[in-house]
C-alpha cells in the first residue's frame, strides 16, 4: 500500500493558546522558562501540562510516571481551547507512554500542531498510524538548539503561522550522496527510534511511496550501522522512494557515519541527500511529515532541497 498524504492541522494566530508537554524525559525548569518567554514574544499564549517539571519517583531519566505523562498529552490534545501541543524536550520515555494515550479519542478531537524530535519519533508515528495526522518534526521548547539559534526558531515560527514561506527546506551545507529526484510522502525522525519501534504490534507494514527522513545524536558509526542494518533486514525500507539526512550530532567524525550512509543507503536505488539541517544539529529546521513531497538531490554542486507540495498546515 502507497503511503498517502495525512490530515493537516490549521496554522496558529496571534494569541493561539499552545499546551506544552513533557512526553519523555525531565525538564530542567530554567529552560523551561526561556522558552515560554521565546513563545509569548510569539504572541502565542503557552500553557504548561499538570506534570511537565515532574520526575519519575524511582527513575529519573522520565519526566512523570508513564501515566501522567500520557494524560498530560491526551488532556491537551483533546481540550478544544488548545490549538497545539509542543513538547518541551525529547530524551526518552515515549515508548512507555503510548500505548496509554486514548487513541480514539485523540483522533475524534481532529488534528493540531504536534511538535517535537528525538524521542518524538514515537509519537510522529502514532498520530500518523492511529490518527491519520500529519506532524511537525522539529524544536522543543526547552531545547538548547530552540534557545540559542535564531534560525531554528525563525523556520519553526515561520511554519506555524505563514507556512507557505518555508515549503522548500535545505541549508546550504546539504549535497547529495545518491542523485537524483524522488517524489512521497514524508515520514520518519530518530533512526534510532525508528529500528526501536519497527516490529512491533502499531508499527508499520508499508512504507511505499514514502520520503524517509531520518537523523541521529550520540551514535557511533558502527551503531549506526547497526540500526540501518536491521531497518533494510526486516524490510522497513522497501518501497522507499527517497532519503533524507539531517544532522549526526556527536555520532563520531563525520568521514564514518557518511561511510556508512552511503554502504547501507546507497544500494537502495533512491536519491540520498545528506545534511539537509534538521534534527539534533546546531541548526534544526522544521520538517513537515506526512505531506507529499519532492527531493532534489542535485549532482555536481547543485543545491539539495526538499519540498514540500502543499503548505505544512492549512
């Protein structure tokens, strides 16, 4: 089955008020409070979920337990006065709390804003499989990459209220590692996240006609090969149209993990462009999933882009 476009949202106005949750991991509170300041100048009015500077009583790698996690997400996506969900940090956590969310419920109350990275990858799946919603892969609230670079937050506020404006993403630095030009629909995030959650039961079965886009932090290369490796032996990317990268932050000299991009990617027969600027670099545009798209990847210096064909929200 062709993987088809999903159901946008509507783009935010001046005053949108904006839910902020901690789906993963703990939220250090300074943070926290920087970005809420960077949205109010948005003229965006955020509210933080019950639970968001909580810690798990006994692991204090997770924001909550999984429970208050999970309503946290589901009260703010289901309230009709919130217009969007962002989370504040990745981390991890999301696969303990997914199967909690009432997903029923969440797809009757229609789709909204969801932004997030990383460990979001999980959730970008599941609105994309058990709600039909298309999502925004991009900053976090509380993140070091949304405080500190103009041009992440510009290309986020840009897609949510004049989205239009950035339908061809591509920094300058991305080149293409297999040329050519694909068309699909977009899908994917954390590498990583992806090989976690391929195989089980809500994961899923076809990605035909998909546009992969796909990065990582903190992987070695051999690691990396690792979770490609079993990604093509299950045959999660059969029937991929495309790739593409983003940034491999602190995944070890960039020599290695493009060494192994190009041995587990290159054989697919689809275009591959590398360093597009999304993800956990020091730049993180903000990348539309689950809307048809068209990759260029250029040969002989050519610029690399992907765009999208129809804006990210309505």
């Amino acid at each position: 089955m062709t993987l088809e476009p999903l159901a946008r949202p509507a783009r935010l106005r001046p005053g949108a008020r904006v839910a902020v949750v901690a789906p993963s991991g703990p939220v250090p509170p300074e943070r926290l409070e920087r970005g809420l300041d960077l949205l109010r100048g948005w003229d965006l009015d955020p509210v933080v979920a019950p639970h968001v500077l909580d810690t798990h009583p006994e692991l204090d790698h997770l924001a909550g337990t999984d429970e208050d996690r999970a309503r946290d997400l589901e009260e703010a996506w289901c309230d009709p006065s919130v217009d969007a969900v962002l989370c504040a940090r990745g981390g991890y956590g999301a696969h303990r709390m997914v199967d909690l969310l009432d997903w029923p419920a969440m797809r009757a109350a229609g789709p909204k804003v969801f932004v997030g990275y990383s460990d979001i990858t999980v959730l970008h799946e599941a609105f994309a499989l058990r709600a039909g919603f298309s999502t925004l892969h991009g900053p976090m609230v509380a993140t070091e990459v949304f405080l500190e670079d103009a041009d992440t937050r510009q290309a986020l506020r840009s897609t949510l209220f004049e989205p239009e404006s950035v339908q061809t993403l591509g920094l300058d630095a991305a080149v293409a590692l297999v040329p050519g030009t694909a068309r699909g629909v977009t899908y994917g995030g954390c590498a990583t996240l992806l090989a976690a959650d391929a195989g089980t039961p809500r994961a899923r079965t076809s990605v035909q006609g998909g546009l992969l886009v796909i990065e990582d932090t903190g992987e070695e290369p051999y690691r990396l090969d690792g979770v490609l490796t079993r990604l093509l032996r299950i045959g999660a990317l059969a029937g991929i149209s495309g790739v593409v990268c983003g940034s491999w932050e602190g995944c070890g000299p960039y020599e290695g993990v493009r060494a192994v991009l190009a041995d587990r990617l290159g054989g697919l027969g689809v275009p591959v462009v590398e360093e597009l600027g999304f993800g956990h670099g020091p730049t993180a545009l903000t990348v539309p999933l689950g809307v048809p798209a068209v990759l260029e990847a250029s040969a002989d210096g050519g610029r690399c882009t992907l765009t999208c064909q129809v804006p990210a929200l309505l």
